[in-house]
C-alpha cells in the first residue's frame, strides 16, 4: 500500500498542480501522513533544477504550516486524534521519552525531529500536549525544516539529476551529519555570547 502511495505522490510532479501538491503533501506530513514530502520535492527539483530554491521554500511554509496544525492537535485534541495518530505510527511507546526530550532540550527536541528523519508529525502533537511554547516552536520548527529542504534543493540546484541517487541512500548520514553542525554551530554562538 505504501508503494502504490509513493507512486501515486510522484506522478504529481508531472502534473500542472505538482506545486500545490507539494505544498499540501509538506503540510500534511507534518501532522498525520505517513510520506514525507522530500520525495515530491526531489522528483520537482530534478525535473527543473533552477526552480530547487522555490520548491524547497514552498515545502519549508507547507511542513511548518502543517507543524502548527500538529501542535494544535496536540494542543486541543491529544485524547481523541493526537493519541489515536502515534498510536497510527507505533510511537505511543516512544510519547514519555519525546516529554523528556522537551524538558531536558525544548527547543533542540524540535530543531532536531524537524531535519532527521525521526517522524516530525509525533513531535508537532506533542509539542501542543506538552504546552511548548508555541513560538519557540514555530521557530525551531522554521530553522530545522527549512534547512532540511534547502539543503535537498541546493544538491539538486548544484549537481542536477545525478545527486538523487546520492541523497535516496544516504539522506540519513546527511541529515546526522547536518543536525551535528547545527547543533555545534548553535553551541559555539552560545559559548561566544
């Protein structure tokens, strides 16, 4: 089902509305669907590699759009739908240690789930149940998700068709490699002021 799902996503990219779909994909990942909008993204990208930046942005607004429609499930509805949508993904197990996360790291927890790969929609439900600050995590959300795509966008921009095979198998090792300058770039700005 999952296959027939990502086909299904990449066929929008041939589409006058692929856009719009990227958009709407990026916003709904972030709340409750399973695919992630990279691969839409990636597929547009390569197909018109000068508009990488615009794709990239355009999915950085739908992900964090749709963060906040996660944040406002958690927020309202953890009971009835926030629940029932980790419970979807086999994360209810993993709830109290993302709560611990949020208390030990705040704003990092978020920054860190919105670039790597870990599952975003559980930390944008959590994040309105656990009552994070809502700009503290818009902000987060915008840094992290933002790099994310833009990094896929510059790749592509840069080295055209021949880099998605590069990102398909070893996004994760980016995404670390990434997430650990990040962090270390915000630590020296700490360490400095």
């Amino acid at each position: 089902m999952l296959r027939n799902l990502y086909d299904w996503i990449l066929k929008w990219a041939q589409t006058p509305y692929g856009t719009w779909a990227l958009f709407i994909l990026a916003f709904c990942e972030s709340s409750f669907f399973p695919i992630p909008p990279d691969i839409l993204l990636i597929a547009m990208a390569i197909a018109a590699p000068a508009r990488s930046f615009s794709y990239a942005l355009i999915c950085s607004v739908g992900s964090v759009t749709g963060g906040c429609l996660g944040y406002f499930i958690g927020w309202q509805f953890m009971a009835g739908i926030g629940d029932h949508i980790i419970r979807l993904y086999g994360l209810a197990d993993k709830f109290d240690y993302i709560q611990a996360l949020y208390i030990k790291y705040d704003a990092w927890a978020i920054a860190v789930a919105g670039f790597t790969p870990i599952p975003y929609k559980v930390f944008t439900i959590s994040a309105g149940a656990f009552d994070i600050n809502f700009l503290v995590f818009t902000v987060a959300s915008a840094v992290s998700r933002s790099a994310r795509f833009f990094l896929i966008g510059a790749l592509i921009y840069t080295f055209g068709a021949k880099i998605q095979t590069f990102i398909d198998k070893y996004f994760n090792m980016l995404a670390v490699g990434v997430t650990v300058l990040i962090v270390a770039g915000f630590a020296l700005i700490k360490y400095l002021f």
